[in-house]
C-alpha cells in the first residue's frame, strides 16, 4: 500500500476540492510548488507535509476540524487498499489497547503513519472515547446506516418506559451504534445482548460499551436478527428496538410458519410487526418490550389482523407519536409501540395508552417528560380509563377493534383545545386583528421591478466558482460539520436565558429566526459561529434553495447540521449579490450530485465575476425581492393563524356568528357589507 506521508496528483486534488487539471496548473505555473518526493515520471509523488504548507500558504488548505481530518486520513487509507471496514476496526483495536497510538508503533507503520497521527492527535484532544464515537458515526454515514442510528435522547426515553431492573437482561435485536445499550446501562441491568446484521458495526459497538463502561456481562453477536436468530431461545426481560423502517426484503419467503408469529404471519409489506413479534418472542411473561416504529405501521390494511391480535390479547398496551425530526426520516413522526407479553392466553379488560406528543415546535425536554410520566401514571393507575384531549386518553382494547384497528395516537386523543377563556380568545383575535392590518400595509402598493430595464440578449457573463473565490480569498467557506449543534440532546428551549441560539436547516428554509439553541458554553471544536452578512446555504435542494443573508438575530447563533456558511470580503463581494445568484435554480441544478440531484456541491455554486459595484446594485435588487417575499410570507401566516382561530372556535360552538343577516353589494367603485333588508 502507497505510503500516506506522499500525495500523488489525485491525492492533491481530493485535499484542495480541486480538479487534477487545477493541479497540472498549479506544478506548471508556480516555480514554488513542492518538488518531487518519488513516484515516476508519469505520476509523480509529493510530500505531504510539503504539500499541506504550500495549499495553506496560498489559502487553498481547508481548514478542517479534528474529526474532519481524521476521517479523511481514513477515506484516504481506505482507498488504498479497499477495506474501509477492516481499517476503521484496525483503529478502533488501536484506540481500545492504547489510548493514544503513536506513528513508531510497528502496528501503525504497516497500515497508515498519516492516520495514526491522526488518531493521536484527536485522542489528546478529544480523549480515545470521543475519537472512537466519530469513527462509529463517520462509518454508519459511510455503509449508509444512518437512519437506523437511534438519538441518545430517543434511546433514554425508550429504556425509561422500559423501567428495567437491576437482575434485568436486556436485548437489543438490531443494536447499531449502541445507543440503547448506554441508556439502558444506567439502570445497572444483569446482563445485555444485542445484534446487528453489520458485522463490523457490531464489534465497534462492542468496542465502544467496554471502553464506556468497563467490563460487563455483554454479549453482541452479527447476522441477520430475523433470518438467522444468534439468540433463538433466549428469554429477556426488557427487549428495546429501534426497527429497520421500510424494509421489503425481511425474509417473508424464508420464514414463513416461522414460530415466532404468534400473532399472524406478517405481510411482506409488513416487516415491522415481524420485528415487533420478534421481540415478543423473546421476552419473559410479563416481559415489556420498547419498539420505535414507523406510523404507517400503525394503519395498514395489510397489518390489521395482527395488530387486532396484539390489542385483543393485550400485547400492546401503549402507542406514543414523536415529533418528526427525532430521528431519520427526520420528515415523519414516528412512534414507540409498548407492547407487554400476556403472562396468559386471556387478559382481563385490556386497555391501551395512547400519547400524542407529534405537534411540531415542542421543546424536546418537555415532551420526553410528558411521554415518561404520562405512562407512569397509567401504570400506577392500574391501566384504568381517562383523558387530555390533544394529549392522551386512555382506550379500552374492545373499541378499538373494529374494521380498521387504526392505533394512531391522533385518531384517539381528540382535539387540543387552547384553553382560553372568551376574555382572552377576543384579545388575541384583536391582536390578530391588527398585526393583519400592519402587515398588509407593509407590503405597500410599489413592487420591485418597475424601472428595472428588460435587455434584448442575455449577458455572457465571465462566472467563478465559490471554490474559485474561496482560492481567491474573496471569500471563505464553511461547512457544518457532524460535530455541530442538531442532535436532540444538543437543543434546548431558545427562550431560556442563558442559552446560545442554533440556526437550523427548517429556519432557512422558511425564513425564521433562529429556532433552538444550546447552552451558553465555550464553542465546541467543529462549531462556526454566524457574523452578519455570511451567506448560508442548506446542503440540500431539489430545484431551488434558498441562500439566506445573516441579519442581526443570526449574529453569535451557531451554524446547525445541514448547513454551509460562505464568509464574504466585503472589500470584494456583496452579501446579497451572492445570495441572489446563488438561488438561482438553474446554478442549484448545476451544482447538484447524487441520483436525485438533491446535495448540493456548495463549492460548485457559480457566481459572474463583477465589479463590486455592480455586485452592489444587483444585491440591492435581490433584497428588495426578499423583502417582498418575507412580508407575503409574514401575512400569509398571521391570515392563516387567524383564520384557524376563528375557525376553530366556530367549529367547537365557542364562537357564534352575527344573528344579522349580511350581504355584500358591489358598487362602481368597491364593495360593501350591508344588513339583508337594506340591499337596494
């Protein structure tokens, strides 16, 4: 395997974000680019600390943080030799035996000097515990196991309403990173066993718990949890799982008449409820499994009979939604089904628990307390009937059975009411009443564009990259890295005082303000904090985005995941003329990669190269044109919130209409509202 301490063009590209042609320039152009180190005459070898001085002195090294350039020392070492799995484990071992490598262990010379530096340096930084938690994520983003990753503070709820015992066994059939397995230790269980279809996921898991927490009856075992069961026969008291969503091919062939469907043979649609019997399978009587769920599974024709069964034997007894966002797909809410194995074939009056805690915009701390607490008190009340409307309610098992046995916690705990008095519904109607009337006298009568003149050819215009700039030092780039604020356990109420403001990819998006935040600490290594006028750029679009120029409610907020940052000189480039350019759809489709053109290559964004006075006056334009869509957006949304209101009210009797009978009569000139026996 090539020595990693020498660069070859390919390698010098990758380490820039430049083409290899950009490199050929570069070694014809500049008498001071680093000589030969080896290699041939047809391809060249350089040294890497030569080359890392050279870019950096010319402003064209990324700055990257620890974590960053770790993970590329890994990319790089990984290609080498094709064996990404083999050699995030091979560091795993190293960072487990040693704590901190060093380059002059023989171990380390015969794989990779440049990543065992790496390694070293992150671990003095960050410790070997942290260093080993970004090589488990870096590969589960790398294998593309992301969506199966439970959050931490997912995972903290889940073990909660588990409630395990100190002479508990745990089981986890489908384990991933482990997150389940560290919520779940804090309850000082007997014993934990786990399973993952990745093998390689499996041993880092393991690697990861033992570091974490010492020695400890654990056992994890790789393969394929439903098709080949390594714990066929074992009984758990607690069975946590956070099920693979959507998933056609779970054996649906294979495992037909398979034991474990106690409950019904699942559809192939329907590889969800297999997990969920899976678990059951494997749970004493009287056993409580956690599993994360998507909705869909709570609803489908095809999963009706099972989960009539689950009901009417009193195997499920409770359904709690989430906010979408909690975990991938971050665009739905999903659920955590409760399910209890009968301690006998019969149960008496079965009842069910249903939570829905999905509406968008709550603070993520109240709504783990309110699911917590909520099926606290419905155990300790023995299961019996009772309600919050909006919240939760209580079902006896009998009325839920019927032609559709629909568990969606929204179908059953009515509608939330506001809880206002008349005194205050009126005031706020009143508010309404006028912020309606501000923001429509905002959006005044003159629009953008009336003496903007229309030319008869299109300019050709000379552009430049954002990665072109950035070389230039016209501006600098940043990216959010998986270090930045996102995660739950990162975001705390904003209106709390002595919090940091996060700005997330949904406040781009729609042009609010910062919506989280995190608390007031020191910034953490990866983090980039917003300066007015930065232009930030979601990394994500499918035809348009929406470049947004950092105001003053954006100044000191952190940069949130999902993210870029462009830095302008403003001696050389105007913020809003690299918003507006940077909108434009046909530049997204440009810069887009991946099959569904849906990331965005920030650095292949194009701007034309203008004078920064012309780039004055096109930015001027582009906000006026945003300034025109945030006051259309602000009314739209005060018009919606009022119409609801009204609406709402109206619809539970709360709010009656004028006994009067009104007409409108139009007139030359505009329109009135007159009594019926008055119309002309």
């Amino acid at each position: 395997m090539p020595d990693s301490d020498v660069l070859t063009a390919a390698d010098i590209a990758r380490l820039a974000g430049v083409t290899r042609a950009t490199v050929s320039n570069w070694r014809r152009r500049h008498t001071d680019f680093p000589a030969s180190a080896g290699g041939t005459a047809a391809s060249p070898a350089y040294a890497r600390t030569a080359v890392e001085a050279w870019l950096a002195g010319r402003g064209a090294l990324p700055e990257l943080s620890p974590e960053e350039r770790l993970w590329r020392s890994v990319r790089e070492a990984s290609e080498d030799d094709g064996d990404l799995a083999g050699l995030v484990t091979w560091a795993a071992d190293l960072l487990a035996a040693t704590g901190q490598p060093g380059p002059s262990d023989p171990a380390v010379r015969s794989r990779s000097p440049q990543l065992s530096r790496e390694l070293a340096e992150t671990a003095r930084t960050w410790g070997w515990q942290h260093t080993l938690d970004v090589l488990i994520n870096r590969y589960t983003d790398a294998i593309g196991a992301r969506p199966s990753v439970t959050p931490l503070p997912v995972a903290e709820v889940m073990t909660a309403l588990a409630d395990p015992g100190e002479s508990d066994v745990v089981f986890d059939p489908a384990v991933g990173t482990g997150n389940l397995l560290f919520s779940a230790r804090k309850y000082r269980v007997a014993r934990f066993l786990g399973q993952d279809l990745d093998v390689t996921l499996a041993g880092l898991t393991l690697r990861r718990h033992a570091g974490e927490f010492g020695p400890a009856e654990t056992v994890l075992r790789s393969g394929d949890s439903l098709r080949d069961d390594q714990f066929a026969g074992v009984l758990a008291d607690v069975v946590v799982c956070h099920t693979p969503f959507g998933s056609p091919d779970w054996g649906f062939d294979e495992l037909a008449g398979d034991a474990r469907w106690e409950y019904g043979t699942p559809a192939r649609a329907e590889g969800e409820l297999a997990w969920v019997q899976h678990a059951l399978a494997h749970l004493h009587p009287g056993g409580r499994a956690i599993v994360l769920m998507p909705p869909a599974a709570a609803s489908r024709p095809s999963g009706r009979r099972i989960r009539a069964e689950l009901v009417r034997r009193g195997a499920l007894r409770g359904v709690m939604s989430l906010p979408s966002g909690v975990v991938e797909p971050r665009h739905i809410p999903v659920h955590i089904w409760v399910l209890e194995r009968p301690a006998s074939r019969g149960s008496a009056d079965p009842h069910m628990l249903f939570i829905d805690a999905a509406a968008p915009g709550a603070a993520w701390k109240s709504v783990a307390d309110d699911v917590v607490k909520t099926w606290a008190a419905f155990r300790a009340g023995g299961g019996s009937a009772g309600e919050e409307p909006g919240r939760w309610r209580v079902v006896p098992a009998i009325d839920l059975l019927d032609e559709t046995v629909d568990v969606t916690p929204a179908r059953h705990v009515g509608v939330v009411s506001h809880g206002w008095s008349p005194a205050q519904t009126r005031a706020e109607i009143q508010d309404l009443r006028v912020r309606l009337h501000e923001a429509l006298l905002a959006l005044g009568t003159d629009l953008p564009g009336d003496d903007w003149d229309m030319k008869e050819e299109t300019p050709h215009w000379r552009k430049a990259a954002i990665a072109d700039l950035g070389r230039w030092e016209a501006v600098t780039f940043y990216r959010a890295s998986s270090a930045a604020p996102g995660d739950l356990d990162m975001i705390e109420d904003l209106e709390k005082s002595g919090r940091r403001p996060v700005l997330r990819a949904d406040d781009v998006l729609y042009g609010e303000r910062p919506s989280a935040a995190v608390p007031n600490m020191p910034v953490k290594p990866g983090w980039v904090v917003i300066q007015q006028g930065d232009v930030i750029v979601p990394a994500n679009a499918s035809d348009q985005i929406r470049a947004r120029v950092a105001a003053e409610i954006d100044e000191g907020a952190i940069l949130g995941r999902g993210l870029h940052l462009i830095r302008p000189d403003p001696e050389r480039m105007d913020s809003w003329f690299l918003s507006g350019f940077l909108s434009s759809p046909v530049n997204v489709r440009r810069a887009g990669s991946g099959s569904t053109g849906s990331r965005i290559d920030v650095r292949r964004l194009a701007v034309p190269v203008l004078p920064l006075a012309d780039q004055r006056r096109y930015g001027a334009a582009f906000r006026e044109l945003r300034s025109l869509e945030e006051a259309t957006r602000q009314f739209a949304s005060l018009a919606e919130r009022f119409s609801r209101l009204l609406g709402d009210d109206l619809a539970a009797g709360r709010l009656e209409p004028r006994t009067e009978t009104f007409e409108i009569v139009q007139t030359s000139d505009h329109s009135r509202q007159v009594h019926a026996e008055e119309r002309p």
